[in-house]
C-alpha cells in the first residue's frame, strides 16, 4: 500500500525540535536502528509510538504525517 513513499516527518521533526534518533529510541525504549528506519521512511512506526512521538516531541500528530504522500497517484 504505502511502497517506498515517504509517509513520516520524523527525521525533519528531530531536527526542528533539536533531537536525536538516539535520544528517541531511549525515549520510546526501541532499537536505535528501528527509529533509523523510520526516519528513512524505510519503515513506518506503530499509530501507538506516532503518538508517543508526539507527544515527547510536543507536536500534533498531523505534524509527523504527510496525508498527501497516501494519496499521490492514486
């Protein structure tokens, strides 16, 4: 369904918000290569981390998702 598309802000999130990958997977308790993942957008994370992201990073759920890559050539 989703393919290569890149679904997730997370990486572009962590940087605005001046932190790492690392310090979300200790966050979250996952595997620092898991978050890589998602930040590659190789993998997309579970909707429960999304909204743990969320709020660790105090954004809107909205602000990690890009709803218009779901719906590019369809």
């Amino acid at each position: 369904m989703a393919g290569n598309k890149d679904l997730n802000r997370l990486k572009v999130v962590l940087v605005e918000k001046k932190k790492s990958s690392l310090w979300l997977s200790r966050q979250l308790g996952c595997a620092p290569t898991t978050v890589s993942k998602w930040c590659t957008n190789s993998s997309q994370p579970p909707l429960e981390m999304l909204m743990k992201t969320a709020k660790l990073l105090d954004v809107e759920l909205n602000d990690l998702v890009r709803f218009e890559e779901l719906y590019k050539n369809d």
